[in-house]
C-alpha cells in the first residue's frame, strides 16, 4: 500500500483523543494549506493533513506544531490513492474535506498538460468519489480566478465568463464542473469552490510562509529570494502589458485573509447545499513593479531585475469583484500589500534557504 501515516522525527504523530471536527486538508503541508490549518486550528476544528510531499515538506509540519502547540496527524499519500484515502476516511470521522493538493504552475501546464489534468482533475474525481463512498458530504475547493481567462470586465465577479487560457485554468474549472455536477446528482452535497487571485506573504510569526521546490513560480517568492540573495536578479515577463507600466497587473491577497476565507467557507457549508463559488480577492490591483517597489520599501532590500518575454497563458489584468464572498461568507480581506510583503519578507529573512 502506497500510504503511511506521518512520522515526524521518529515518532508516530497519528492522536486518538480528539474532540473538535476532524477536516481533512489535502495538500495540507503546502503554502495555503498550511496556513489553513492554523486558522482552522483557532476556529476550533482539527485539520487532518494529507499531502504527498512533492512540493512541499514534512518540516513543515513541525512549524504548525510551534505555531499551534499541538501536532496534528499527517498522512503521507497521493490524492488519487483510492485506499490510502479509504483508509483515512475509515480511521478518522472527518467533517469535510479542504482540497489544495493540486500543481500549479501556468507555464508548466502549457508544456505539460497531461500531467495537470491527471494530477488535478482525475485525483479530484478519486478523491470525490471515496468521499461519496464514505458518506462525506461537504467539500471546499482551491480554485482559482485563471477560471475566468482574459477579462472581459473588470473587477471580475462570480458571473463572469468562464475562458481559461491555459490547462491549469482549465483543470481548476473541470473539477468545478464535476463538484456542480456531483451536487446536483446528489442533493444533500454541499460543495464551495473559493477563486482566489494571487496568494502571497506570510504568517505574522515567520514560522510558516511560501516554501516552493526548486524555481518559484510565484512572483513574490522569486522577489524575495532575490533580496535574500538566493537569486542573481528577477525576471519580469513581459512589460508591454495594456497596463500603466507594461507589466501585469494582478490582486494580491495575503494566505492568512485566504486562510480564514476557507474557515468562513466551512461554516457556509452547514447552512445551505448544492454548489457554490466564491471570489477571494481585495478588489485592488498592483502592477509587478508596485510589488517590487513597494518590497524595496518596506525591505530596505534591492531587487534587480530583468526584462524577459511574457509566458504562455499569462494575462495582463486581474482584479477580484469580492462582493459576494462579503455578503454570503462575511468574509473580507483585511491586509494590504505593504503587510503581505513585510510578512513575506519577515519569514525569508528568517529562513534565508526555506524549510
């Protein structure tokens, strides 16, 4: 069987005294999974985690157990392991299920597009179906505003056309389709889908932040990592953008605003049924230089840059209409960018290499 349970430093983490919901957070260790689960944590709800590591790390872990004071359970194990997640779904009640585990990178869906709808839309379809089979009947999905393509209207709202223009867009607005489809084949299945903009900074500990593998594909990791002296220089793509400066404007929310975005989505979950979506963004843009000036600033640091040739898929303007995430999920985001980059700054200084 390809699954363990997680073992952390030796020890076997797997706890058997738990009173608060079980809510499985698949993808669990990665960047705003993890910061989901502190903010499920304080919610009161208990985050199961499952995640298979290859983007992420187990040290992870450990820095939610500092943040938090207390471990929580880690199941190490792809989300389309049937058993490993009959298994989980057999020794655990969960409540719901909080699905991140997904790739994600626009450039790299273009060059391999298989692999992102094998990885994010056959592994959903498993792991739908085992919840189904287990009787767990309440889903909040990591989607993602790429849903909409090139705006036709800005800010976007939920009614928007839906156009991708790349696979990863593509294989976010599949498993949607399948969750409303799931839903209304089964009427008591209640299914979010939360479209999130651009996640960026930090926890405001510095203990847990954006650890990627390898090259981020992120802006903000990549300005950091320069600052910190990981990176020789930023590469721009593109700068000849319908935009104020050239370059791509997008809505950029801090992962603890779209942390406890999700928490609000859970609760949603227990008042009404069928499928629903919701966008989580601030309703303001900034251009790639407004975050690299607006870094430099509240850094001190420089970050050189360069100009290269826009990637595949990208567009040039995203900007959230989060007015109904407001009124249905009473939910808003409260920092603004000069935070998100302090605490991205604040936990890469802290951690120069990562985790």
């Amino acid at each position: 069987m390809s699954y363990r349970w997680g073992v952390l430093s030796g020890v076997v983490v797997k706890m058997n005294n738990i009173t608060s919901p079980n809510v499985l957070v698949t993808g669990g260790l990665g960047y705003v999974g993890s910061h989901t689960c502190v903010a499920l944590h304080q919610a009161g709800y208990t985050p199961i985690i499952y995640d298979n590591l290859s983007n992420s790390s187990a040290a992870v872990a450990e820095q939610l157990a500092r943040i938090c004071g207390r471990r929580f359970d880690l199941i190490q194990a792809e989300v389309g392991d049937a058993q490993a997640l009959k298994q989980c779904f057999a020794d655990y009640p969960i409540e719901a299920v909080l699905h991140f585990a997904a790739l994600k990178a626009v450039g790299e869906s273009t060059a391999q597009p298989l692999m992102y709808y094998q990885n994010n839309v056959c592994d959903s379809a498993i792991l739908m179906k085992q919840m189904h089979e287990a009787g767990i009947k309440r889903l909040v999905f990591s989607s993602s505003a790429t849903v909409y393509g090139d705006p036709q209207y800005l800010p976007i709202d939920e009614d928007h056309s839906k156009a991708p223009t790349n696979p990863y867009g593509w294989s976010k607005l599949m498993v949607e389709q399948m969750m409303r489809d799931q839903c209304q084949a089964h009427s008591d299945d209640l299914s979010i889908a939360l479209r999130y903009f651009n996640p960026v900074g930090a926890h405001e500990s510095g203990l847990l932040g954006e650890n990627p593998t390898g090259i981020p594909n992120n802006l903000v990791p990549y300005v950091t990592q320069t600052a910190v002296g990981q990176r020789e220089k930023l590469h721009i793509y593109g700068n000849d953008y319908d935009t104020p400066d050239g370059t791509g404007i997008r809505d950029y929310v801090h992962v603890m605003d779209l942390a406890e975005g999700h928490v609000q989505a859970l609760g949603q979950l227990y008042s009404s049924n069928g499928f629903h979506a919701f966008n989580l963004g601030t309703g303001t843009g900034a251009s790639v230089l407004d975050v690299v000036n607006t870094f430099e600033a509240v850094s001190g640091r420089a970050v050189p840059y360069s100009i290269a040739e826009r990637r595949p898929g990208d567009v040039a303007t995203t900007i959230a209409a989060p007015t109904l995430a407001k009124a249905r999920l009473n939910w808003q985001a409260s920092r603004d960018l000069k935070q998100m980059l302090a605490d991205s700054w604040h936990w890469q200084s802290k951690y120069p290499q990562g985790i």
